[in-house]
C-alpha cells in the first residue's frame, strides 16, 4: 500500500493518518486493507505510529461496542439451529 510505504520512508507518524483521515471522511472509502511492507515488524509499526494518530483524530475506534465479533459488525443472533432450515450451498 503507497500510503504505508510513505510513512515508513519518511518516518513521520502524520503523513499517513493525514491521507487516511481524509479518504475516510470525505468518503471515497469505508475502510482499509493494510499490508506488510517489511517483515517482521511491518504491523507492529503500525499499530504503534498510525492507529493512536487516527484514534486521536477520532476516525479510529478505541474500544468495541460489543461483547462478540457479531455484534460489532451489526450481525443478528442467529437461533438454535437455525442452520437445520438452510439449504445446502445458500
């Protein structure tokens, strides 16, 4: 991702947050994929310099709402056995 790349290469923890913020609010996406640039390493760096910058800006969560993945994404509770009525493949 170029917008990973950046900041690693210039080592400053806004440059990145600063395009991310801007993409996200402006819009022209709902989220990202991040990928490793180096290994080992590359997530850690960028848990630790990026993602405080984006919670402080406030685009970055920094706890969950929920007590499950489910209910994070929005997801109704299946019931018990509900998997009994669904046809195979749907």
């Amino acid at each position: 991702m170029r917008l990973w790349c950046a900041i690693m290469r210039s080592r400053a923890a806004d440059a990145s947050p600063c395009r991310t913020e801007r993409w996200f609010t402006e819009g022209a996406c709902d989220g990202f994929t991040v990928g490793a640039v180096h290994t080992p390493g590359a997530f850690e760096d960028f848990a630790r310099q990026v993602v405080p910058e984006l919670q402080r800006r406030g685009v970055f969560r920094t706890e969950y709402e929920g007590g499950t993945l489910r209910d994070d994404l929005g997801l109704e509770r299946p019931a018990a056995g509900a998997w009994r009525s669904r046809r195979h493949g749907v």
